[in-house]
C-alpha cells in the first residue's frame, strides 16, 4: 500500500535538504570544482553535520498538527508554524536559522489576526518554493483534494503559480506512490492532470518547460528560489539520474537554493527509489531522525485510518 511509504519521502526530503544546508546560496560554479559528495557541515549557516533547515521543519511541523489533530486544522498548522518560527520547535538545536520572507510574513500575517488561508501572499513576487518545499505530507493522504493542497500553500504563499506548483508536485508524487512507472511516466501522467483541472488557467503557461520536457540543458536550469526555477531543477535532476544518491547530489550542486532543492528532490526520489536506497550513513549524521521516523509512523498511521 502506498501508505507504508511516508517514510521514504519524508527522510529522503530531510537528508535532501540537510546536504544542501552547508553549500546554501553557493554557485553552481564554485560547487563544479569542489562538489558536495557526503554529509557535511558547518559552510553556509555554520551548523554541524546533519542539520535541516526551514523545508524540514515545516513539514514535519505540518506532519505534526495532522497527527494531533487528527485531520487538517488550518489555524492550528499555523500555530505550529509560529512555534518554529518563534521558539524554535521542529529543529534540532532550538534555533530557526533560515526562513523565507515570504513564509515569515504569512506566519506573522496569521498571527496578527488573518485568516490562515488567507495569510500568505498572492503577489507575483510571493512566489518562491516556500509552499512547495513543505507541501509533500499532504500526497500520503488518500483522495486530498487539490483545493485543500492550494489552501495549505495559502497559508503562506496564496498565489496560483505556487499553488498549482504544489499540486503538480503532489501529483508526481501521487503517481510514484501508486503506480509502476518510469520516472518520464510520472511526471507525463501529473502534467497532463494539472493540464486538464487548469485548463483555460494562464499560470500554466509558467510551466510550459515542464509540460513539454525542454529541461535538458543544465546550463537552461536556475536552481534559485523562485518556484519555476526550483522545480525545473528537481525535474531535472530526477529525470538526468538513476539512483537516490546521484539524484540529490545532482540537485545540490546545482548550487544557489540547494537545501530546497535537495529537500524537494530528495522527497520525490526518497518515494521512487524507496527508503532503503536512502545511503544509511548519511541517515545516521542527522540528529534526532529517530523523532522523524516516529512522526512518519503516526502519519501513517493518520492516513492509513482516512482509507
Ligand atoms: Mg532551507
């Protein structure tokens, strides 16, 4: 059953995401000549080895309030979400080093008396990967709709490119998590499903290099922080790669945004190749994964009991 499979996106998305932490902002240049090959620290944040960053902590954040509310709370996803801004919950060292101003404001926006789905901003600028890098709980749920997948990107980022973003991704990995298929394939079968719920939408015009496979050309690919950019580049490295490992090194050396690239590539490839093709040793140098790996039972758990 797709189910049993939280685990394998949830630390593939962590160990992405921890292996980009130190090379953060980082060119792809620099990256050519001494590339990240393992798990390493200190760099970019000067944190030890093994350590996430906001792209975790929020969706084990998001995992968490499912978990205790057992269902979709909207108001208290957000008070989890100040809990981490603000006190540092969902980190390893109590200490929140790095979120986006995007994502800050929507917290705060909440905090300050908005609604939490409309909390986060809808401008064309408020459309970095802050939504897509937490959104992958949601695709172990079975049969979620794509208006509560664009309200939980709302929260913080409400604009539609971010919002049909998330739904493609969770359609991606949707297909991976029940079907058997060739990576090409997955990503054919979510295309033309966001292609068809969309249709007549001009935001889809923005992923047009992904609907029609013009990503083969590293030097075409910016892997900053803007959503397009990101999963251009995650696309890319799935598509140009055969194994866990090679996908998410792929990703973080692309260099620029490379925790959120790793974390949504590592989610994606975590779910394709499976848990087991997650390198054990790079499992071990992040601290407190077993608090992770207990959350994605209870998650499972969560969603088995929605079937
Ligand atoms: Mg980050």
């Amino acid at each position: 059953m797709h189910i049993m499979k939280v685990k394998d996106g949830i630390i593939g998305l962590v160990i992405g995401d921890a292996l980009g932490v130190p090379v953060e902002f980082n060119p792809r240049e620099d990256l050519k000549i001494d590339p990240v090959t393992d798990m390493e620290g200190y760099g970019t944040y000067n944190m030890p080895p093994g350590t996430w960053s906001d792209d975790s902590s929020m969706t084990i954040a998001t995992m968490s309030s499912i978990v205790n509310k057992n269902g979709i709370n909207y108001d208290d996803i957000m008070e989890e979400f100040l809990k981490w801004i603000e006190q540092g919950k969902y980190t390893q060292y109590n200490n929140t080093f790095d979120y986006g101003v995007t994502t800050s404001h929507g917290i705060y926006n909440y905090k300050h008396g908005a609604e939490a789905i409309y909390a986060g901003g809808d401008g064309e600028r408020d459309n970095g990967n802050g939504s897509l890098m937490r959104i992958l709980p949601l695709a172990f749920i079975p049969d979620i709709d794509y208006k509560t997948i664009e309200n939980i990107s709302g929260l913080t980022h409400r604009h539609m490119r971010s919002k049909i973003s998330c739904t493609l991704y969770i359609e991606i990995a949707k297909s991976m998590l029940n079907n058997n298929l060739s990576i090409d394939e997955h990503i054919t079968l979510a295309c033309n499903k966001i292609k068809e719920h969309y249709e007549g939408n001009d935001e889809l015009e923005h992923f047009s290099r992904i609907f029609n496979d013009e990503l083969n050309d590293e030097d075409s690919i910016s892997s900053s922080g803007y959503v397009i950019s990101t999963f251009e580049s995650v696309i890319y490295c799935l598509k140009n790669t055969d194994n866990f490992r090679d996908a998410v090194l792929k990703a973080v050396n692309l260099g620029n945004d490379t925790d959120t690239v790793g974390a949504i590539c590592g989610g994606l490839a975590g779910i394709y190749y499976g848990f087991d093709s997650i390198p054990i040793d790079w499992i071990d140098k992040i601290p407190k994964i077993n608090e992770v790996v207990e959350l994605c039972e209870k998650y499972e758990a969560y969603c088995d009991g929605c079937l």
